[in-house]
C-alpha cells in the first residue's frame, strides 16, 4: 500500500495541498500502464469530431485527441483561472503564479530544464482574462507521456511557493511589464479596455499592476494557488501519437488521487453595465506614428450573435477588401488596420485599430469611425460575408489537421466555458449571413458603445446594452459535430527514413526534392526558390528587390490583389512569397484536389505579375513606417549596431549595413520602376530549388510547375553572393538613448571566420548552448533565476552552411538601472565558460535537448521542406544529418572547451547597451 505523503508548510517551505503524486520511478518502469484498479477509472462523457472528454471522480475533465500522423505527444492543463478572477491588490497574480509553478516541487528542481532536457518543442505557459494553461509538446512515447502527466499533476498541487523564488522572479515579470511598456500600441489597447470597463476584470491588464507585482505576498500567493489549483478547476488534454487506454491509465495514476476540495468554488458574477456614453482614452508618449483605436462591448463567446459579431470583424478588417482596409488604407490615411472580435467567457469586445503619421490622427480617426459606424448606409453585402468565410473556412481546416496546436488552442474555448464551444462557434459561424452581420453591426456598433483611443481624445454619448451569454451546457448539450479529421499512419522522420522516401532530380535548371507521403488531412507544402543575378548586377538595386516578393502577390494581369486572395481561400489554400538577396522563394500549401489549381495560380504570380502603382504606394508606406517606429525602438537599434560592426563594409558595397535612418532614406528613394526592372532583367528560372513534402502525385507537380517555368531565362547570370563578415580588432561599448523606453536592452556580438561545415563549429555551438541556449543554460540559470535580473537571456552562433561568416551573439532585456549588472554577470559566466569548460553532464544535456529538439522539428512538414531545399541548394543528402548527429555524440568537453576558447575573445565583444539610460 503507498502511504500518502504530506508537506507542512513553515516560513518559505514548499506549498503541498494535495497527496504527492505516484513516486519517481525508472524511466523503464514510468512508462508500464498502470496496473489494474490502481486508481477509479476515468468516465466517458461525449465525443466531437475526434476528440473525446471523460470525467475524474475528483472533478478532472480530460480531453483525448489522438492523431497518428505525427510522432509527437502534446500535453495541455487549463486552469479556469485568470485576471477576471484577480481581487483588488492581486493584480498579475495569476500570471506571477504561472511563473512561480516552474520553479519545482518538493520531489522536482528547475522544471524548465527538466523540459529542456527532454527536447520540448515548444514548452510554454500563459495567462489570459479567463485562464491560465501550460503545455508542453515532446517526442512520441509512453516515457515522455508519463513524465508530462506526472509533472503536471505534481506542479499543479504541490508546486514550492517560496519567499526567496518570488523575489527573484518579481523583477522578472516586472521586466517583462517594462518590455510591453515600450509599445505604444499595446498600452493604447490597454488604456482603451481600461476606459471600456468601470467596473469588471476584462479592464485590468492580465500582467497586472507595477505596484502588485513589486509587493506582492508570499502568503497571499500561496492562498491563491490553494483556492484556484483544484482539479475541479482544471482541464487537462491530450493530443498527438498515444495510446488511449494507457494515456487514461496515466491520467487516472497521476491525477486522480489529487483531492477536490469539499467547498465550492464560487463563480465571478461582476457584470459590466451597458455604457451609456462614448469615452475617450488620449496617450502621450515617445514615438513616431500614431494610432487609433475603437472598442465596442460586444456578446460572450457563447452567445449566439457572437458569431455574426466575429464575421463582421473579418469584414471590417480584412486585408485586402474589408470595409477598414478600402476606407483607410487604399485612401492612404493609414498603413496597417486590424480588427477583431475577442471570444471570452462574459461578454467581451470588439476591436478596431488603424495606425496613422502624427499630424493625421484627426483625418485618421474621422475615418475609421465613419467606416465602422456608417454600415446603416452601405450595408455589409453576401459578397463580403461569403468572401469573409471563405477565407475562415480555408484556414479552420487547416488549424484543426494540427492537432498539437489545435489542443493547446483550445484552452480558449474552455475558458469560454466549454471545448465544444469552438464547434458551435464554428458550424454558427459558417451559417452567417449577411442579415445577421447587418444587425448585430446596428445593435452594437454605435456611437454610445464605442470607447475611442487616440492621441487626441473626443466624447459624445448614446446607450447600447449587451445580452446575457446563456447557460454554456444549453449550448452544447448534444452537440455531436462534423466526421473527424481521417487519421493517417505513422510516419518516422528519421534521417533514414527521410532519405528512403525522398526523391531527387531536375526540373530544366531546377534541383528538385520530392517526398510524397500521406498527412492528416490530405495536405501539401510546395517550396519553390528561384535564384537569379550576382554581386555586380544586384549591387545598387538590392534595396528594389527586397520589394518584389511582396510586390508578386498585390496583382497580376489577370487578378487584382482582392481576387488573388479570394481566389486563394476558394482553393483553401495558402500562398507567401519571401526573399533575400538575390532569391525568391514561394510556398503554397493545399489539399491533394486543389494542388493543381494552387501551383497554376503561382505559375501565374510568378510570370504575369501586374506591379499596379497603387499596391506599391501602400506596400512602400507601409514598409517606411515600420522601419521608422522600430528605429525609435532599444532592441532594433541595438541590433543594427552590432551588424554595421561585425558586417562593416562600406556604402556601396552589397553587404553594407545602413543606420536606421540610412534604411529609411533607401526605402523612401526606390521607385516602382526600379523594381520592375529587377524583375525584367533578372529574375529567372535559371537556377533553384523546388521541394515537395506531403499528399501529392510527383507527375502533377512537375507538370504544373514545369509549364509554369517553361522558357524563363534572364540574360544577367546567377553567382551566389557570398555572405562575408569583418571581425574587429578590439572590443567596445556603444550606448545608445532611446527616450521614455522602460525596457533597455543589452547586446553583444562577435565576428567568428567559422562556416557550418566546418568541424569546429558544432563544437562551438554545443558550448554557445550550454552559455545561453536555453532554459538550463548558465546565461538563464544565472541572469534570469538567480539574480531575477532580465526576462529574456540568451546566446548563439549562426551563420551561413558553407560561408565563413559566423556571429555569435549575446543579448538581454533588463531595467535600465539594472544594465551594469547584467553586464556584469554575464561577463562572469563567459569567463568562467572559457576557464573551466563545460562538465560532462552540461554536454551531455545539450546533446540530448539537441537530439530531442531535432526530432520534433523534423515531424513538421515545412520544417521538412526547407530542410531538403537547404541540401538541393548545397549538393547535400540526409546523410549529412546522419554524419553531424554521429559527430555531435563523439564531441568531448575538451573539443567544446578548445572550440570557445578558439575563437570567443571576450576582449574583442561589441557590446551595445540601449535604452532610456539616463533613468534612475
């Protein structure tokens, strides 16, 4: 019989509310089902579309999603407990909490590195209004199953709240509040949300307040986590490649003896009255663009008009062709709008943002009011609304084929009130019309119900009120769904088994990479790479060729942006297009019978391109605008430092690195004529790479795409451009001010004459990664855990697969009285890096994490597409993933400690601190 173990808890001991979880065991034995009996059974309670929730004895509400297709296992605990439930003085406190539960248990340490170790990718936590979730997604296997369950259920009852763990990571989460206080565009929401909500949570900031945070109780903190952590309160789902009778035995081991409390806990019941005036939020702070914004209060998730409510948020915002977009964008008053409606368990908001040059706020907000509150006159069309939910159609498809992504998401629509809300939405959604959109755009976007922020505030006054959401389980109750997404075999990324499955040769001048394989939901990736020109001819026009891949998609001879796009969601599919210097590369992802079609239409993008006058005015504004706010930015600034210093050619020559302000003045100086010339004299089908990965018939590829490319030559030849770096003679640090910032920034960076395929330089990074790689590493551990100095801390070395033109890099995000000492101590850990190396067991967890982290990046499709683009490009096989795993096992500490050594020279670091660094 297992004796229940309990913790007292005395000053700053570890918090135990429940009976510690089943012991550790030996990983061989951890992973055995659980035996028969050891714990009351999980109850089947109804399944959807797949997904299937069963009930705890103790409350516990479980979701299984199980999917074959890929070998990972995500696991997924929502607590129904976020900044609405916040009383006063507890500001943040759910969200400080989130923090506090990684900092370990009475029978687990650091539970960051614990999932380090195990190649989680991604693992996460966050808090919203409604909820607070933490995830994490590992390779496929009983292992790995039993251990995410196992901590989970640890963490969530018997997580060490202690004194000493809350100060250090205070300043952590306080740094955090300073980082998102450098964006004047999230604290204009805030402010806004803030007007829109007298008197419910929904208006408090889920960070909380800085006061909270700084004074914050320990007791109070522990009281929180005893009242909301229950399994009660609690949904816990699982998704991906498991079994379903072990997954429950696990669940039922490890969750079920967590104890439900014997007092209820009591719902919020605060609710917001109808507004019965228009209110105004004015923000003065540091900047370069200006912003508006509208908020209008809007039904819960749950009720029935939220659906038309979403639907008109699409029409509003959608770019090309919503209402905001045209009125605004096209009338050049604004360069980027948004707009969307916040799915949230009371009723919520509506929200419509544009931004805007400072002296034309006025114009600006005039606008955006009139577009969002003049429907009465121009109704929304079936035209808009079918055009809106194609486009939803197209991608709520695809998001669900992810279903390790799809289960984290859902935490959403549990804190709403029910997982199976997001079907209800979904399938009321789709059955919107434009009768509906009409009304609910005249019952809730009025005059009355609108809260405006803008620098300059205005007021006028009207009443709108707001339904009640109904009873959630009225709302699903018998709700069944659509079939399931068809579940596929398992299919092994190894190196191997790429490399069985892959198929290599030409298309014309085209390398070509294809691996046709089955994939959940009948889906395709295409990545296409057309590399064109050389030093010579793109020096002087590098700047107008960064225009074309964007330019490609606002319009062809054929089809306007608008029609490109509503052609695009008609397939259900998706088209992007990227570039670099001398490259363009287009990826279109579809279904099996839309394949044809979609690679017709980026046959077409790519041979009939319109460049229109009016797309190019938008696209430059647009790109102007951003490079003048981000260089008002610490971390931007910082950046382009350290690249003019260990990339410092001259102007004039193509790898030259601009100020800021030489950016903009490039951007502002290139001309549509300009880049249709790179276009027309360049651009080509001469040399690239074409790679294919998912459910498709190698014959329709290579027979679209051929024709597609058929005859596309360009009189200018293609040379690579090399990548090159210029490493410094001696080290320095810059400081640069960037006024009423309360987030400063610290960044380093050295030149290393190191190439990918060198055999120093996996030595190098597996030493970089034990430095800062991660959530174990010294930088981490020491910067952030220790000395609770910076959110955000880091270091790495990247470069080019065959260039010698590696960067390593450090960077750091603190307060900008704190600058000298992350300085300080993260000189300390360099140091004593290069002086004593790396042990045994630090090189040993970065080849793990490393092995782990690679697994699961090689479960993705595109992840896999690029990859084999990347060794058309370079003459490569999957036998060189094979060679560098083998060589990354045989490194010892003496190879890692001779590599750092080699080339690290803490004299020779460019360090640039950035920031507001004349505050105190």
């Amino acid at each position: 019989m297992r004796h229940r173990i309990w913790v007292l808890v005395l000053g700053a001991a570890c918090l135990s509310a429940h009976p510690a979880p089943a012991d550790e065991r030996p990983a061989a034995a951890a992973t055995q089902p659980p035996p028969a009996g050891a714990a009351e059974a999980p109850t089947k309670v109804t399944t959807v579309e797949g997904i299937t929730e069963y009930r705890l004895p103790n409350g516990l509400r479980v979701l299984l999603y199980p999917d074959r297709s890929k070998p990972v296992v995500t696991v997924n605990v929502t607590v129904l407990v976020g900044s609405r439930h916040e009383g006063y003085g507890e500001t943040g406190m759910a969200h400080l909490l989130e923090h506090m539960l990684f900092k370990g248990t009475p029978t687990r340490g650091n539970i960051k590195k614990l999932l380090g170790d195990r190649g989680a990718n991604p693992w996460q936590a966050t808090t919203g209004y409604d909820r607070t979730n933490y995830y994490e997604t590992l390779p496929a296997s009983d292992d790995n199953l039993a251990f995410a369950l196992r901590l989970e259920a640890d963490r969530m009852a018997n997580s060490c709240l202690r004194r000493e763990d809350l100060i250090s990571e205070m300043t952590v989460v306080r740094n955090e509040f300073e980082a998102k206080e450098n964006s004047p565009n999230l604290i204009l929401n805030q402010r806004m949300m803030a007007a829109a909500f007298e008197w419910h949570n929904y208006g408090k900031r889920t960070i909380g307040n800085r006061a909270d945070i700084e004074r914050m109780p320990i007791d109070a903190l522990r009281a929180f986590y005893k009242k909301h952590y229950r399994p009660d309160n609690m949904v816990l789902t699982v998704a991906g490649q498991f079994d379903e009778t072990t997954a429950l035995g696990y669940v039922a081991r490890y969750f079920g003896p967590l104890r439900k409390p014997a007092h209820k806990l009591d719902p919020t019941y605060t609710q917001e009255p109808p507004q019965d005036g228009e209110r105004q939020v004015a923000l003065r702070r540091v900047g370069t663009g200006g912003a508006v914004g509208l908020v209008y209060h809007v039904p819960a998730a749950s009720h029935p008009d939220f659906a038309a409510v979403d639907v008109l948020a699409r029409c509003l915002g959608r770019e090309p062709g919503g209402r905001v977009y045209t009125a605004l964008v096209e009338s050049k008053k604004s360069t980027s709008v948004s707009a969307g409606a916040w799915e949230m368990h009371d009723p919520g908001v509506l929200v419509v943002a544009a931004d805007a040059a400072a002296g034309g706020l006025d114009a600006t907000r005039a606008a955006l009011i009139d577009a969002v509150e003049g429907l009465d006159r121009a109704p929304i069309t079936d035209r808009e609304v079918a055009d809106a939910l194609r486009g939803y159609a197209a991608g709520v498809e695809q998001f669900q084929a992810d279903s390790n992504g799809f289960a984290v998401s859902l935490s959403e629509w549990i804190a709403a009130g029910d997982w199976r809300l997001f079907f209800v939405h979904r399938d009321r959604k789709l059955r919107v019309t434009a009768a509906d959109v009409n009304r609910v755009a005249r019952q809730y976007l009025v005059r009355s119900n609108r809260t405006t922020g803008v620098y300059d505030p205005t007021a006028k006054p009207e009443r709108a009120p707001v339904p009640d959401a109904p009873p959630v389980e009225e709302v699903v109750r018998g709700y069944r769904g659509r079939t399931a997404v068809a579940a596929v075999e398992a299919f092994d990324p190894t190196p191997a088994n790429l490399e069985r499955h892959v198929t290599r040769g030409t298309l014309g001048p085209i390398k070509t990479a294809l691996l046709p394989r089955k994939t959940r939901g009948d889906l395709v990736t295409v990545q296409l790479t057309l590399r064109y020109g050389n030093e010579e001819s793109l020096t002087g026009t590098d700047t107008a060729a960064q225009f074309v891949p964007a330019m490609l998609l606002r319009g062809t001879r054929s089809h306007t942006r608008q029609q490109l796009t509503d052609e695009v969601n008609r397939l259900g599919a998706g088209v992007s297009t990227s570039g670099g210097t001398g490259s363009l590369t287009v990826v279109a992802r579809a279904k099996r019978a839309d394949l044809p079609a979609t690679l017709r239409l980026v046959g077409e993008i790519l041979r009939e391109p319109a460049f229109p006058a009016a797309e190019f005015d938008r696209l430059k504004a647009e790109t102007v605008q951003g490079l003048t706010a981000a260089a008002a930015e610490p971390m931007p600034r910082a950046v382009t430092a350290l690249l003019r210093k260990v990339k410092g050619f001259p102007a004039g020559n193509i790898r030259h690195v601009p100020t800021p302000e030489g950016a903009i003045e490039r951007y502002q100086g290139v001309t549509l004529e300009q880049v249709r010339a790179v276009y027309e004299k360049q651009l080509g089908a001469q040399a690239g790479e074409l790679a294919v990965v998912g459910d498709f018939d190698p014959a329709v590829v290579t027979a679209e795409l051929g024709r597609a490319l058929a005859g596309w030559t360009s009189a200018v030849p293609y040379r690579r451009v090399e990548t090159a770096v210029t490493p410094v003679g001696s080290g320095e640090t810059i400081r640069i001010e960037t006024p009423d910032k309360a987030n400063a920034v610290y960044a380093a960076a050295l030149a290393v004459p190191l190439a990918g395929t060198d055999p120093d330089y996996i030595a190098l990074a597996l030493g970089v990664d034990v430095l800062g790689g991660g959530e174990s590493s010294r930088l981490w551990l020491r910067v952030r855990e220790k000395d609770g100095l910076s959110y955000g801390v880091g270091a790495s070395v990247s470069g080019s697969p065959t260039d010698r033109a590696a960067v390593f890099e450090i960077e750091a995000i603190a307060n900008p009285a704190n600058l000298a000492r992350v300085d300080a101590a993260i000189a300390e850990e360099v140091d004593r890096l290069l002086a004593d190396g790396v042990t045994d067991q630090e090189l040993a967890a970065a080849r793990k994490a490393n092995r782990e982290a690679v697994k699961v990046a090689r479960s993705d499709d595109d992840h896999v597409v690029s990859l084999l683009a990347g060794q058309l490009a370079r003459g490569w096989t999957f036998q060189r993933e094979i060679d560098e795993e083998r060589r990354i096992e045989a490194l010892t500490p003496a190879d890692v400690r001779a590599a750092l050594r080699k080339y690290v020279d803490p004299k020779k670091l460019v360090i640039v601190h950035a920031g507001d660094l004349k505050k105190k």
